[in-house]
C-alpha cells in the first residue's frame, strides 16, 4: 500500500469516527452502557497478532513506552467526554466541541509521529503504532463506561426515589 492509500483510508476512518460521534450527540444512549465497551472487543482480538508479530523486532520497553504514550493521548479525551440526562428521562453523550478538537489533535500528533518513525520498519512501525492507539482507546472506554455507569445508576436511584412517594 503505497502512503497516499494509506492518507486516504486514515482520513476517511477518522471523519467516519467523528461523524459516528457527532450523531451520538443525538441519540441517547441504549441500554446500560455496556455497547461503550464493545470497540474494545473489536480492536483487541485483531490487534493482538500484528503487536505480537514476531518479525515485529520491538523490545518491551518499546511498547511500554508505546502504551504509556497512547495513555497520556487518552487523558484530554476522557475529560472531553461526559453524559448528560435531558428532558426526555435518557442519558446522552454531551455535546463538546473540544472532543472534535481532541480527537483531531491527536490524528495528526499521529500523522507526524509515522513520518518521523519510518525508519523502523513496516512491522515494527505497525506494532508500536497499534499499541499506541489501544493506549489510549482503552482508557478512554473503560473511563467513558464509569462515567456512564455513575450517571445511570444515579437515574435508577433517582427514578426509585420517585417511585417510592
């Protein structure tokens, strides 16, 4: 895959997760929150390989270092993601322009971050740059998830509170 292919497809994942996240706004969350978790589900199980990948040649301070990284990149989107109950009784995503921001920020700190590292090689460069990205995914889920959990529960108790009188 030649970098101009590559460009493309990351543009157009990146405006599809922003599109994705602006329509949340919109729509109130369904269930008790557990769909907030399932990316990880779908990232983990196809990551795995290309991280493990032997002909990877990453030492384990690499992806240490990788995973700290992805972490710190986690941390403006976990303050830039709340929820919120509106009139209708439902928990909703807030809407927070600072999250497209965010997100957009650390799309291109990851654009430069490859430019520089293209010494290290397709499989290394792979492996590194996915540990970054679960880096700072997984936080950002779990967190989004307590967030929400806190919010639901105080629904729940609210709602019984109601009930009770």
């Amino acid at each position: 895959m030649d970098s101009s292919s590559f460009y493309v497809i990351v543009i157009i994942v990146a405006v599809l997760v922003l599109w994705r996240r602006t329509r949340a706004m919109y729509r109130p969350v369904k269930g008790n929150g557990t769909r907030l978790l399932l990316p990880i589900l779908f990232l983990l199980v196809p990551c795995m390989p290309i991280i493990l990948n032997p002909k990877a040649n990453v030492d384990g301070w690499e992806l240490i270092c990788a995973a700290i990284f992805g972490f710190l990149l986690s941390i403006p989107l976990i303050w830039t993601t709340n929820y919120e109950f509106r009139s209708d009784q439902h928990i909703y995503a807030v809407r927070n322009k600072s999250f497209m921001i965010t997100f957009l920020m650390i799309f291109i700190i990851r654009f430069l971050l490859r430019d520089y590292l293209k010494w290290l090689g397709p499989d290394a460069e792979a492996a590194l740059f996915i540990t970054v990205a679960l880096g700072y995914i997984l936080p950002w889920r779990i967190i989004s998830f307590i967030k929400f959990r806190q919010l639901y529960k105080s629904r729940i108790q609210t709602n019984d509170n109601i009930d009770l009188r």
